[in-house]
C-alpha cells in the first residue's frame, strides 16, 4: 500500500484483482473522457402511437474510449455517478442534445436522462435554466427522465427540485416503470407530465394478458391524472400493436428506430413511418 497524502492510500499491489485494476483505470481515463472529446451522443426517435408522428428524440450517451472503443453506458454511468463525474458529463449532454434539437425543424421534444446525483447535488435547476437561455430552446419542449430511485432518497427535496424544474416549464417523466421499486402513490407524490413503461413490461404484454391489462390500466390512469405514458423497448410490430391497443401515448424502441448520430436520426425519422 502507498501513502497518498494523510489518511487515504491506494493499493497498488501486483496481486489486485483484475477487476478492481481495469476498473480504476476506467474512472482515471473517465475523468479526461469529457475535455479530450471522446463523449458523443446518440438519438433515438420517439413517436405519437396514434398518429404514427414523430415527436422527439431520446438523447443517449456514447464514450469512445480510444483503446478499449465502445464502453456501454450500463458500465460507465455507475461510475460517474459514484465519482460525482456524472453532474458536469450530464451538464454537457444537456447543454448539447438542447443545441441538437435546436438546429432541427418543427417543434420536437428533447428527451434527457438525469442521473439521481445530479438531481441530488448537481444544482440542476440552475444549469436547466442556463442551457434554456443560452440555447433560447422552448422549456416545453424538453423532457427530463428521471428513474424512481431518485425519488427515494430524500422525498421532500426531490420534490421541491421537481417543482422548482417544472416551473421553468419543462416536463417530467419517470423513466423504468415496471422495474424495481414501483409505486402509484409516487404518480401523485410527484409532479410528474409522463410515464415511461419499461422495456421489459412492453415485452410480456404480447405473451401475458396480466401485464397488458396492468399497462392498459396504468395508461388509463395516467391519462385521468394528466401524464401521458410511453411504451419503451417495442422491438416488433406485435409489440408495436399491442402498446397501441393498451392505449399507450407514445412508442420508442429498435422496431421504430435505432439510436444514430442526430443527422442521421432525423432523416431516418423523417423518412415516413411504415408502422
Ligand atoms: P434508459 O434511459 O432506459 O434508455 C433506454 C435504453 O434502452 C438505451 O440503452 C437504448 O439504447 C435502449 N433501447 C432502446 N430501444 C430498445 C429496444 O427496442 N430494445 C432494447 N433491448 N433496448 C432498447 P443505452 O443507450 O445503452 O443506455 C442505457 C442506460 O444508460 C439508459 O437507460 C440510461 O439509464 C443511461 N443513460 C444513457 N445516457 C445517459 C445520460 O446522458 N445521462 C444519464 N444520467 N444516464 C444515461
Ligand atoms: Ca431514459
Ligand atoms: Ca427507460
Ligand atoms: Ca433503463
């Protein structure tokens, strides 16, 4: 073990577990990932289930990582949170999907994941209304998808940081529901515009009558309490049929379009919809 500086020491021993090794290696690399350009992010349409419209784009994050390439966001989203990397990483994704979205035509929404850390310690609301007035984008049209986990914590906080966001006018959705630790009562708890069903309830519903009247319920729900709901992870036309017939506001999923880069994105998305 080597001292490094008073009461904290890094083990450096040739024995270290492989795992723990690579993955220091990743936070260190992590922590120039952000200034040597290596971020890039991709998009992902989302449509109007009724109408077959196209109604924004879901920004999803991509690290290149000049030797080991393509790092997946399951691996290096934890990272970030736990090093505190995540509030400037998730300050620039912010700042560009908003700049993105911009340079499109039409009115299209710009859906942006926040991790719990920011919400807990990032100043959110400041750095929302600064990109909002350095882009001049229309607050309603973005979307910030926040997970239920982050509502855990510390309620009372969550909660004023949600109103305190929502008063800039932008919308709210809770993202993964369907996984974990679940509850209606957060559907009035919380200020929340819009559900995202989890991918992996879209997927039973095809083969499970129950979770497809669970959605169809929910939906319904949604609707009486003002949200809309989005069904995530429609890889096929069946699933793609059945988010419609449980009434589902929205679709988004490999069946409609792939994440891409934005140029891209918006001419596959323009391209008109066969579904
Ligand atoms: P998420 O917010 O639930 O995003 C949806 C994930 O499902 C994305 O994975 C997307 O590529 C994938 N996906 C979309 N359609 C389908 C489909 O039809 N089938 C399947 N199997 N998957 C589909 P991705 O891009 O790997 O992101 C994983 C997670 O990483 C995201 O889950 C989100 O929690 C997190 N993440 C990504 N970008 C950001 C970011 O900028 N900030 C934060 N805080 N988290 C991010
Ligand atoms: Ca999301
Ligand atoms: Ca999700
Ligand atoms: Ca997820």
């Amino acid at each position: 073990a080597k001292a490094q500086g008073r009461g904290t020491y890094r083990i450096f021993a040739p024995e270290m577990d492989e795992h723990l090794r690579a993955r220091l290696e990743m936070e260190a690399d992590l922590r120039h990932a952000l200034a040597a350009q290596q971020f890039e992010i991709v998009y992902q349409p989302i449509y109007e289930l009724a109408t077959s419209q196209l109604r924004g784009f879901e920004a999803l994050l991509r690290w290149t990582h000049p030797q080991r390439g393509a790092v997946c966001p399951a691996r290096f989203i934890p990272l970030a949170e736990e090093t505190g990397l995540i509030v400037d990483i998730g300050a620039w994704v912010l700042r560009r999907a908003c700049a993105d979205i911009m340079l499109l035509p039409g009115d299209l929404r710009a859906a942006i994941n926040i991790s719990p850390v920011q919400l807990a310690f990032g100043y959110i609301v400041e750095t929302v209304s600064e990109v909002l007035r350095e882009t001049g984008l229309d607050p309603g049209r973005l979307e910030l998808e926040i997970t239920e986990t982050s509502l855990f914590a510390d309620d009372q906080r969550n909660l004023d940081v949600l109103r305190r966001l929502r008063a800039l006018g932008v919308r709210i959705v809770l993202d993964d529901f369907g996984t974990g630790y679940s509850s209606l009562s957060h559907l009035r708890l919380f200020p929340l515009d819009k559900i995202k069903i989890d991918r992996s309830f879209v997927q039973e519903m095809t083969h499970r009558p129950d979770s497809a009247a669970i959605v169809d319920a929910l939906a319904a729900l949604a609707l009486r309490l003002n949200m809309t709901t989005t069904a995530e992870g429609i890889e096929t036309a069946e699933q793609l049929e059945v988010a419609r017939r449980v009434g589902c506001t929205e679709g988004q999923g490999y069946y409609l379009g792939h994440p891409q880069p934005i140029r891209h994105a918006f001419a596959a998305a323009t391209r008109p919809l066969q579904h």
